[in-house]
C-alpha cells in the first residue's frame, strides 16, 4: 500500500509538472524534487533513492531532454533527503 501512494504522488507530480510546463506556466518549481524530497524524509534512503531515479527518468523521458540527467539529480536529492530524514 506504501508503494502505491509513493507512487501516486510521484506520477501526480511528474505529469502536472509536465503540463504546465508545456502549457506555458510560468517559474513554477520542480514539483516532483519535492515529492522525492517527501518521500524521503518519511520512508527513509532507499525509498527515496529508488523513487528519485524512477521520477527523474520518468521525467527526463517525457521532457525530451539528455536521459538520465534528473534522474541523478533527483536520485542523490533523495539519498539525501532519506539520510537527513
């Protein structure tokens, strides 16, 4: 039940950042570092590492962009915000 919440919030994240991004939204903010971020500091390190990769080449595919950029990022923000946590 955990693993489909954190997963929820993850693809919620990841797909209203997407759409506003392309509808024009202005400085919004990176919604879904923040759900990393959540997940982190309530389920510990490796939930946070695995949904950090997860969300940030989820992300970096639906973005177009370099592959795997954000999702390091996104993976050692979420290390880190499990260790702090």
């Amino acid at each position: 039940m955990k693993a489909l919440g954190v997963a929820a919030l993850v693809l919620g994240a990841v797909l209203v950042q997407s759409a506003l991004s392309r509808s024009g939204g202005g400085a919004l903010g990176d919604l879904v570092l923040v759900a990393v971020v959540a997940v982190g500091l309530l389920h510990g390190r490796v939930a946070s590492l695995l949904t950090g990769t997860a969300a940030g080449l989820l992300q970096d595919a639906l973005g177009g962009g370099m592959l795997g950029l954000s999702g390091l990022g996104k993976c050692v923000a979420g290390y880190v915000a499990g260790v702090a946590g």
